[in-house]
C-alpha cells in the first residue's frame, strides 16, 4: 500500500494504458533517497503483471517488463547497466540492421563484429530493440537509481526514450534529485514528502500508536525510507533528533542496526556492497578468501537488509550499501577489493577493483585499467574509456606512458561530449610533457602521436568552447618554427587542421601562417590550405582552382581514428568547398553523400553539420520545404548531443528562409538569440530583408563589405554583395557598391558557375544602367541553379525594360519573376513584381497563392519518411536512417498518406513531390 502517491500513480497509470493503445511515452522520476521512487517502480511493475490480458486493450497481450537497476561501484563500468536490461532479450538482436546488431552484441559480449566509431549508434541500436519487443506487446522499460548508471548506458537510453512515439514503449526512469542526472528533453515527475496526514497512515498501517507519530514524523520530515526505519529504530535510539539531511540520518540508523550484527556477517555485507552487482559466485569465491560463508549472510537476510534469492544479493535499499561500505575501514575495503579482484574472472571487473586496492603507483594496475579502457572505447563507451585511461594514467610509473594516456583520456571525453573534462585533461597531459621533455615540441619528437592528439584535442574544445580563433593559434603554436623538412610526420595534419579551424574562423592570419610554414617546415605541396591562403589574398582567380584541384582528389577525411578530432575540422570544410566554388550541385552532392555515410555508418554525432550544409544547398536551389526537414532533424540531434552552438548555427538557414519569405519577426528573433561571434549568417539575412522590405539605407549601412579573407567567401557573402549593390542603386549612390562590384566579378571571373557569373552581369547592369548584361545574365540563368537570383534578375531587367517603354518585353519578364517568387512564397518580391506588372500595364494582376504543393501539408518528419519511401526504402531502412522505431516510420506514413491523397506505397511512388 502507498499512501500520498494517488497522482503519482495515475500518471504513471495512463503512461501504461497509453502503451496499451499503441502509443510510447518516458517519464522521470525525480526525488530524493527514501522518498518512494523505487516503490512507485514496483507498484507500476505489479500493476502491468495484474492486468487481466484484454482489460484496457482489445488484442489481449500482456505488458513485457524490462528492468535495470543503477549500481554505484558500476558507475564507471561502459554498459555494464545495458548488459543487465537486455540480457535476458538477446535473442532479438539477430532481427536488427547489422551496424546496430554488432553494436549490441560487442555490448554484451556475444559476438565478434567490430564497433563503428559512432557512440550514438547504441542508443540508436536500444531504440530498436524496444520497439521490435513491443511488436508482441505492450513493453514497460524500469530504470531505477539512474543516477548510478554508467554513462554509456544513460546516454543510450536516454537517446533511445528522446524518439519513442508509436511504438507501445512506457519508459519510467527514477534518479535522485541531487546527484546530477539529467534528462533533457524527457518530462519529469517530482516527488515530494508526505504530509502529516499519509505519513501518519503509514505508521498506523505499521501498527505505531498514534501517541507517537509526532515525534517520528517531525524527526523523518516525512521521507516515507525514514518514516519506516525511524520507527524500526525507535527503541533503540528514542531521542534521535541530530541536525542532519534526512538522507544522513536514514544512513546513520542503518549503520547503528549493521553494527549490531555479527562481525562475518559485516564482513559478508562488505564483500556484496563492494562487489555491487550482486553477483553470488563472485560473492562466494571471494568469502572463502577471507574466511567467510554463505552462511554468515543469514542475519542479514533475518533483519530484513538484504535477500539473497535466484542467484544473485540485494540489498532492501542502496543506502543500507552506502552504510555498510562506509561504516567500515581503509583497510578493511582494501582488503575485500584484494579478494575480490582476486576472485573475479571478468577482466573489466577485476580493473575496477585493482583500482580500490591502489594507494599508490602501482604498474600492474595501470596496465590493465588501461586494457580495460581498450576495450570500452571499443565499445565506444567513450566516458568510461576517457575515466579509464585517467585512472591508469595516475597509477603508471612510466611518465612517457602516462602522457600518452592521459592524451587518450582527453580525446576520448572529447568524443562523448564532455569539452571542460577533455581540457582538464589535455591541460594535465600538457604539463606534464612541460615537466619532463621541454615543451611539445620535446614531446613531439618523442612522442609524435600522443602530442599530435594533445594538440588536436584542446584546439577542438576552444573552437566549440571558447574563441574560436585560439583554436587555429594554440596549433600554429603547438607545431612551432621547426627547420626545413625537419618538422614530425604528425605536423603536416596539424597544420592543415590549423588552416581549417582558421577558415572556419574567419581568421585569415591563420590561415597564411598555416600555409606559410607547410611550405617551409614541410616541404609538402597542400591545395586546400594554399587555395585557402590564394583566397586570403582576394585571389579567387588561383585560389578557386586549387579547391577544385581538392575537391577531385576525393580525398578521405575520416583518418585513422586517432586524427578523428584533426579529420573532423577538415571535413567540416570539405563540405563547404563546393559553395566555395559557387557550384551548388557539387556542394549538394557532398552533402548529400555525407549525409548517407552519416545515415549508413549511424555516426549520428557527425550528422548536423552535413544536414546544415544540406539544407544551405537546399534553400539555394529553392526547395525551402526539405531545408526544414533537415534543419528541424539537425536541431533535434544537436540538442540530443548537447552540441550547443551547432543549434545557434543552424538559425543562419532558418534566417535565410524567414528573409526571402519577408518574415520580419522570425528573422529578428534569430538575430536577436545569435552571438556577436556567430552573425554573419544572420546579418546577411537582415541585409536581405531590409532590401526585401525597402529599407535601402539599412540593407546598405548593416554590414560592411569584409577584408579579404574567409569572411568573404562564405555561402551567402557573393548574395549578400549583390543584395548591397542593387540598395546602393537604389539609394542613388552607387559609388558605394564598387567594392562589393569588384568582388563579385572577381569571384565569377574565378568559377565557371553560370549563376554566379550571372549575378555578377547583373550587378554590372544595374551600376550600368544597360539592357546588356541583363540578357547575357538571363542566358546564363538558363543553365539552372538559384532561382530566386533568376527571378531577381528578371525582375530588374523587367523594371528596366518598363522604364525604356518596352511594355510587352517587361511583362513577360516580370510574369516569369513573380511565378517564381510565388512559389517561394517571397512575399515582399512577389509584391514588388506584381507593382512592377501593373505599371508595365498588366490589367489583372494578384498575388496568387500558388497550387498547394502536396508536401506542405506535412510535417518536416513526415516529408523526410515519404521521400525514402516513395525512393523505395522499407520502413526498417527508412528507421536505421532517420533514427527512429519501424513503429514510428509506419505512423508517420499512415498520417502522410490522406493528406497526399494516396493509400499506398505504390500510389506514393506515382506521386510528384516537387
């Protein structure tokens, strides 16, 4: 019986009726120790079981329970929490996409298959697993104490209960509300102390005479754990009134009631409290190191602090294990860990408890901590791998071994997410190479690797993290003045690395001395860094081609995995190359591949950034509905990986949209949430929509034409110069737009992208005031490519056309302007073409709405799930791509096929989505 918990459990109660109906759901638990969440937890198990099969639901299946319990020794044990909820289901794993499957099996130690480097991947592979369960029914997922599960594992599920939708999964997490768990993104439930009323209940339900409830209740401040064991201590402890928390107090009665008992028994107590996964024969063959039994946990069981049952020790609450482990001495603990790693044949558990024994350097130890961070980066439990190699770092003798692995720490809490700890650690790696061999520069010529991913690692944190341009210094000053063609092998990738962090931070500095001293130090010959540093120069006319020269060689950024952090910048900035080079369909193509490695490989952390460069290629070629959906699955992915300022990022194609569309609001929302450092994104947004709406002057004084350098070529700058051209004309000053006219012919002299070469004529029409240059632009724009530009020029050149009183010539020209600006739905331009059509003596003129385009009406989830289909993916391909359930694929479909008009796939294949 629970008293005080009726909401609680009617909540928890339509979480189980919503997975009846088909429906999935998570929920969090939150409060402190003792105050019910456990119980709440069981309650909710027996209601599943008790259930009569067809009661709340017409298919008649029971609920499936699957439930894992957080240990706190396992803490730092890569899924050991996993291991425990899916063992008993390992059976399904063979009905999984094959990435997914090895990811699992590699987790549970059933098979051979090698691990992808992506760590999402499992929480991806877990989703699965639960939604292929709840295939035969309704399934009820229990995680309890997950405050202390391993981090692999709570990222899993975590990432695993973020997607659930229509699958028929109930997700009930419970953590205390000190201890640092969060969940984003999964709604919470907060449980609070009983009032004297319940709690009153309680004890009389216990048989307490109502006399003395007061002082039990007052003393428990109504923690239900407290309540109970206050009362069961009364006689022994009758003036109990220590200003201590609740949670202390609760812990001091327990260690009081474990004092009282037997000294094997303590000693039995210790070992399973240690030991903490309640493994029997583990249990037993350490006791019989120590001189113990079975036998000596009677006592225990009698009192009612643990239960040994179905192989496997328990205690009634984790603080009755907290008590016992802390109530007992150094030397006691360090003598039961001995015993334990002694007795264990699991290698990872025996690491753990070498670990508890160590007081001091000890080899031994440090060597195989580190083999058991092996084998969890394998597993790609990076967080536990990076605390691994950080313990065995400080127990080694060797200090050349402990740089090295402290380097490998730091990498490693880069990769699952964790920036300041991978600083901290990369800083501690630093220092000490400071300490023994002079510098990096020292540590390079003795340990190239490990330096290379010091350097590697704390650059990739200041340019998430901190100023983005010390990202690109700290390396340029890392490498050092080495002589020629004397530098380390490892120092050519750290300068290209260098030079792409510079670019991306707009730091054209960088990016020359990052050239410069490949040149010198290096000898080698690098087209993307010195077609960066041509572009630093303003010189597109050799710059571009030397990008084109990259871009052929096709090369593979992905690296050896200890380049990852180096190879990312760079593929960062492969991606963005083709707009670069102004060629839209190479840059989409890019895109588009990475994005399908991403989708095929699961490497999901990696994804956002080839969706955002996606759906900049999406919004040039006017397909602003699939620039959503990749923007909208992006944001989602970035807030699930805690990547921060990606999520700002991404607002820079959200701007681009809201702009065209004349959607003031929306733009300046954006702006307004942008920092200072990550704008220009957005100021070329507000540039546009201040010409959009008219206001000339401001469209013209927002934003200065950059210096040469990376600022000036990014994806919207050549846009952006134009959009200054045509305010400066308008103005009547164009005097003010030479600069950004040079520019822009400079970069369309430099590419044979016809767009580009287009806008730039037209820019030149415009400054001109001749009819030339538009028609050779128009020419040009036949040959595709951005057809808001298209419409524009034709819009100009239809505005000019009127003015010479070529009326009919006008007309037709600005019909095709204002059909295009229509479809984008630019309303301030579909205005502005539509004024220009009256004057040039069109009679009927208004602006339609264009034919509804089927995809409008769906969600950016929905448009993404009908593409794959109608491509001919199955709903478990579409799945493993789009990181989500069969389940939830299905649902999607089944709610895409009314609003298209179509009752199948074959119908959907027929069907032109634009």
């Amino acid at each position: 019986m629970l008293y005080g918990r009726s909401a609680e459990q009617e909540r928890l109660a339509r979480l189980l009726v919503q997975a009846r109906a088909g429906r999935s759901g998570a929920l969090l638990l939150r409060g402190e120790a003792g105050i019910g969440k456990t119980a709440l937890l069981d309650w909710l198990a027996g209601t599943a079981a008790a259930q009569a099969p067809g009661e709340t639901a017409g298919d008649g299946r029971e609920v499936r329970v699957l439930r894992v319990t957080g240990v706190e020794p396992e803490a730092d044990l890569a899924f050991g929490g996993l291991v425990q909820l899916l063992w008993p289901v390992q059976d399904r794993l063979n009905a999984l996409p094959a990435p997914q499957a090895a990811a699992l099996r590699a987790i549970l130690g059933t098979g051979r298959e090698q691990r992808g480097p992506d760590r999402f991947l499992t929480g991806l592979a877990v989703l699965t697993v639960l939604a292929d369960l709840a295939e035969d029914g309704p399934l009820l997922c229990l995680v309890d104490d997950a405050q202390w599960l391993d981090r692999a594992t709570a990222e899993a599920l975590l990432f695993a209960a973020r997607r659930l939708a229509a699958e028929g999964v109930a997700m009930v997490l419970a953590g205390r509300d000190d201890d640092g768990f969060i969940a984003p993104g999964i709604p919470e439930l907060p449980l609070h102390r009983l009032d004297f009323e319940d709690s009153s209940r309680l004890l009389a339900d216990r048989g307490r005479a109502p006399a003395l409830h007061s002082q039990i209740i007052t003393e428990s401040a109504g923690n239900p754990l407290a309540l109970i064991e206050f009362d069961a201590a009364r006689s022994d402890q009758p003036h109990q009134h220590a200003p201590l928390p609740v949670a202390d107090r609760v812990s001091s009665a327990f260690r009081a009631r474990i004092g009282g008992l037997p000294e094997r028994t303590r000693l039995m107590m210790l070992i399973a409290a240690a030991e903490g996964r309640g493994d029997l024969p583990l249990l037993l063959r350490a006791s019989e190191l120590l001189g113990a039994d079975l036998g000596d946990l009677a006592e225990a069981e009698r009192t009612g602090l643990m239960y040994v049952m179905d192989g496997a020790v328990t205690f009634r609450h984790p603080l009755i294990a907290s008590a016992t482990y802390q109530g007992a001495v150094l030397a006691r603990r360090i003598a039961v860990h001995r015993a334990l790693a002694e007795a264990a044949t699991d290698p990872d558990c025996r690491a753990r408890h070498l670990l508890a024994v160590a007081t001091g350097p000890d080899q031994e130890a440090a060597l195989e901590l580190a083999a058991a961070a092996g084998r969890a980066r394998g597993r790609t439990a990076y967080a536990a791998a990076s605390g691994l190699f950080g313990h065995a770092a400080r127990l080694t003798t060797d200090p050349r071994q402990r740089a090295s692995w402290l380097a490998e720490a730091a990498a490693l809490a880069l990769a699952a997410g964790h920036a300041t700890q991978a600083d901290r650690l990369a800083q501690e790696a630093d220092e000490l190479a400071d300490a023994w061999a002079g510098g990096l520069a020292g540590e390079l010529a003795g340990d190239p690797a490990a330096g290379a991913r010091v350097a590697s690692v704390r650059a990739a944190v200041a340019f998430e993290l901190g100023d983005r341009n010390e990202a690109a210094h700290g390396l340029l000053g890392r490498v050092g003045d080495a002589a020629p063609n004397a530098a380390p092998p490892e120092a050519s990738g750290l300068l290209r690395t260098a030079a792409a962090y510079g670019w991306l931070a707009g730091d054209a500095d960088a990016v020359r001395t990052a050239a410069a001293r490949l040149a010198t130090t290096v000898g080698a010959a690098d087209p993307l860094v010195e077609g960066l540093e041509r572009l630093c120069e303003d010189d597109a006319e050799h710059g571009l081609p030397l990008l084109t020269r990259f871009l052929e060689g096709r090369p593979d950024t992905a690296g050896p995995r200890d380049a990852f952090e180096a190879a990312q910048a760079v593929r960062m900035l492969v991606l963005t190359c083709g707009l670069l080079l102004c060629d839209d369909e190479a840059a989409h193509a890019l895109a588009s591949a990475e994005v399908r490695r991403c989708r095929s490989q699961a490497l999901i952390g990696q994804l956002p950034y080839a969706l955002d460069v996606l759906a900049q290629t999406q919004v040039l070629a006017g397909q602003h509905r699939d620039a959503e959906a990749a923007v909208t699955e992006a944001e989602e992915i970035a807030r699930d990986t805690g990547m921060h300022r990606r999520l700002v990022r991404l607002g820079a194609v959200r701007a681009r949209m809201a702009a065209i569309e004349g959607d003031a609001r929306r733009v300046r929302e954006l702006a307004d949430a942008t920092p200072p450092a990550l704008r220009t994104g957005m100021d070329c947004a507000l540039v546009l929509l201040d010409l959009g709406l008219g206001d000339f002057g401001s469209a013209l004084s927002r934003l200065d034409p950059p210096p040469p350098g990376p600022d000036r070529y990014t994806w919207l700058s050549l846009s952006t110069a134009a959009d200054q051209i045509e305010a400066a004309v308008r103005l009547g000053q164009p005097e003010r737009a030479e600069e950004a006219l040079g520019h822009c012919e400079n970069w369309a002299r430099a590419t044979t992208a016809p767009w580009a070469q287009a806008v730039a004529l037209r820019c030149r029409a415009l400054i001109g005031d001749r009819p030339e240059p538009y028609a050779q632009a128009l020419h040009l724009h036949e040959k595709g490519g951005r057809p808001f530009e298209r419409a524009r020029t034709q819009l100009l050149y239809g505005e000019w056309l009127r003015r010479a009183r070529r009326p009919n010539e006008a007309r037709d020209m600005l019909r095709s302007a204002l059909a295009t600006f229509e479809r984008l739905r630019a309303e301030p331009w579909v205005r502005r073409a539509a004024a220009e059509l009256r004057a040039a003596g069109e009679r009927r003129v208004a602006a339609r709405v264009p034919a509804e385009n089927p995809i409008d009406r769906l969600t950016p989830q929905e448009l993404q799930v009908v593409r794959l289909a109608r491509g001919g993916s199955s709903s478990r391909e579409i799945a493993a791509q789009l990181f989500l359930s069969r389940r939830t694929v299905e649902h999607h479909l089944y709610k895409a096929y009314p609003k298209l008009g179509v009752g199948s796939r074959r119908e959907l294949a027929r069907l032109d989505l634009g």
